[in-house]
C-alpha cells in the first residue's frame, strides 16, 4: 500500500506481515476502505491525521508494543476526523 500525494509516494508498506498490519491501521485512521490488491482509493485528510499515518507506516509490528501504539494513533486519528482533537497534553 502506498500513500501519495499529486503522484508521488509519501510512504509505502510492503506485502508482509508487518506491511499488512500497518495498512489496516492506516487505511481505519484515514477512514478508508483498504483498496484491494491493485487497486486504489482517494480521501483528504489534514496534515495531523497524515502525521498519524506516516507514523503507523513506519511501525514494526513484529515488536509487540507497535500494537499499542498504533492503536494509539489510530484513536487519536479517528477523534481527529470527528472533530474532537488530541488529549496527548503536547
């Protein structure tokens, strides 16, 4: 999965256990249906939620603490889109 911006790539995860991982979290931050295989999907997201999704990206979930985290910025990208902001107090 690859995230792109007027043609360009952003970030990309492979098609791997760990890539597989962080394109589902990606794809539920962004509120995006997972395109399949091939395919493509189009959204507008603030710089903040990216911020999010370039983090979830670059996770490696064969570390068990990626999980949380991700879980993490996925709820923090979720109230985002809903309008409610961070608690994170930074």
């Amino acid at each position: 999965m690859s995230v792109t911006h007027k043609g360009r790539v952003l970030t990309r995860v492979f098609l791997n256990r760990s890539g597989m991982n962080a394109a589902v979290a990606m794809s539920e931050a962004m509120a995006i249906k997972l395109p399949a295989l091939g395919g493509s999907n189009s959204g507008l997201v603030s710089t903040g939620l990216l911020y999010r999704v370039l983090a979830l990206s670059q996770l490696d979930f064969r570390n068990p603490a990626s999980y949380e985290l991700a879980g993490t910025l996925v709820d923090e990208a979720i109230s985002m889109q809903r309008g409610g902001g961070t608690s994170s107090g930074v």
